[in-house]
C-alpha cells in the first residue's frame, strides 16, 4: 500500500514537473534546430528562414546546428536521444523520416517511436529533366525514346535511395520498362553528367537545375508536385503530362523528440504556421526555391509519415537500393 502512495507521489510529481517545464517554455535558453545535413542545401534554407520568423513569436534564440552525415541519420540520431524539453528540434525530410526506415538495415533511430510531429513546412518538388540535345521536349516523347532504345534508357540520380533515385524507380515502373539507375555522389555531379550528355536525364530539384536550363544544356519537362511551379510556370505537373502516378516529391517537416509537453508542441505548431502563413516568408520559399508551402497540424504530418514510410519502403525494396 505505501509502495503503491510512494509510486503514484512519484508520477504527480513527474507530471507537475513537465507542467512546470512546459508553462516555462522557452524561457530558459536558446532553441537549437538541427538541420542533418550541410548548409546551403533545402533543410538549411528553410531552417534558418523560418527559425527567423520563429525566435521573434517565441522572444527565443533559435539557433541552426548543422550535423551532416550518413544520409542525415547522425543528426537525426542526436535529436533522438536528446531531452524532450522543447529545445531541441529537427529538420525532417522524406529521406529522414521515411526512406531510410527502409534503406538502412539498423537505422539508429525509429522516425515514428523517437519523434513528436510539429508540422510539415513544405514539398520540393522533383523535376524530371532531359539533356537537350535528347531532343524531347514532353514526357510523352521520353517514354517513346526510351522504349525505342531500352539498351539508354538510364537515369542519373544524387544517390542511392534519394526521392531522386525512387521518382526514377516509380516511372520505370509506371512505363514498365527496366531503366540503369546511375548513382552520383550528390546533386552537381548528376546533374553535370545529364548537361554533358552522359546520362539522358534525371529527375531532381527545381532550383538545383534551373542555371543549366537557362545556359541551354537542360530541358525541363515536368514537375512531380500537385500544381505547377511559379519558378518555372510553363512546366507541366506530370499529371497534366499524362502521369498521375509519378507523383513522388520530397518534403520538409519539424519534429521534436518523443515526449516533448503537448504544450510545447502545440505553441510550436501555431508559431511556425503563422511564420509559414506571412507574405514574406511563403514569398521566399515559393519563388525563390519552388517549394509548395503547407503548415500542417501535428497529426496531419504524422499521417503523412506513416504513409510515405509504408510507401516508399516498398519501392525501396523493389528497386533494391541500400546505403551499406
């Protein structure tokens, strides 16, 4: 019976303490942002654009902490074990938090169990995009080419089991023709390989080609997303090209730790969707980098996890892409 007392003091004082911990929030210190990747690249733009916006609502310090490596996993890994207390978060994408479920046999972090969903900031689309000497200028006229000559029919990427590699993947298999994936060590040299004729075409993202499509060496022939891209408003969606099923674009997200207040997670939510609902900022990210703002509730980005993990996990598996 007093074990019984002594435990259940135990959990009341535990919860008065997430209580206390979470009306405090963030007075304390500084919020720190991880970002898994290096800087320059989407998950640091919108990082540092929205936790602008975010350290003025919450009269906090954000700061963006960097940690590249091993397909995002090492800075995923940290914020994983770090304390659920609302200062540390991550910068998820499609590749963190869904694909590499799949691409790694021991991922060092579970992205549904280690990870509350704050919200999904945005999608990058994928476009599809073809040497010009191809001489193609739509989808449909690619897809001819290709079953014309199978024994070319390749298709560069930024790496194995990237949304790149998986949209090449999906389109092999919507147009049933076995397609060579060729795997780069990024993006500029996939894309400096398509530009020299090595490589037919790719699919990547809208920014990252756009100087070689206006220097005459790329074509764009279609964007992945829902709707078409104010950067490039004469491309095609692939839908309206005649593809609804290549529709595979990535995205990027904020989670906190599991176990992160509920308050925390909420005042988070409202803060960063109104950041991402501000003239400027949707302007920036739109038009700048042609991403497709969204500001999601938590439980709308959770759905969206599970189901891209479930999806592409399969289509990982079909393509047999591992990163060991």
């Amino acid at each position: 019976m007093h074990r019984r007392l002594v435990l259940a003091a135990g959990s009341a004082l535990g919860l008065f303490a997430t209580a206390v911990q979470a009306s405090d929030w963030p007075a304390a210190k500084p919020i720190t942002w991880v970002v898994p990747f290096a800087p320059g690249g989407s998950t640091d733009v919108v990082a540092r654009a929205v936790g602008q916006k975010l350290s003025v609502s919450l009269k906090q310090a954000v700061v963006i902490d960097n940690r590249p490596g091993a397909g995002g996993t090492i800075g995923v890994q940290a914020v994983a074990r770090a304390p659920a207390d609302g200062y540390t978060l991550i910068g998820g994408t499609i590749s963190t938090h869904a694909i590499n479920a799949a691409l790694y046999r021991k991922l060092p972090y579970d992205p549904v169990k280690d990870f509350e969903p704050v919200t999904l900031i945005a999608y990058v689309p994928n476009v599809l995009m073809v040497n010009s000497a191809l001489g193609v200028n739509t989808v449909q006229k690619l897809v001819a080419w290709i079953r014309r000559n199978p024994e070319k029919a390749s298709y560069a990427s930024s790496g194995a089991g990237t949304s790149t590699h998986l949209t090449g993947a999906q389109m092999a298999e919507l147009i049933k023709v076995p397609m060579q994936h060729i795997a780069y060590k990024g993006s500029p040299q996939a894309l400096q390989d398509v530009a020299a004729g090595n490589v037919p075409f790719l699919f990547d993202q809208l920014t990252a080609g756009l100087p070689l499509v206006k220097a005459g060496k790329l074509k764009f022939l279609a964007v992945t997303t829902r709707t078409r891209s104010p950067l490039a408003p004469d491309v095609p969606t692939t839908a309206e090209a005649g593809f609804p099923g290549l529709d595979l674009v990535s995205w990027q997200a904020l989670y906190a730790p599991r176990g992160t207040p509920k308050a925390v997670i909420a005042r988070l939510n409202a803060d960063v969707v109104k950041a991402l609902r501000s003239p400027g900022l949707t302007s920036k990210l739109e038009t700048q980098f042609g991403m497709e703002v969204v500001g999601s509730t938590p439980a709308e980005l959770a759905a969206i996890t599970a189901a891209d993990t479930a999806r592409l996990g399969e289509l990982v598996r079909r393509s047999g892409a591992t990163a060991e």
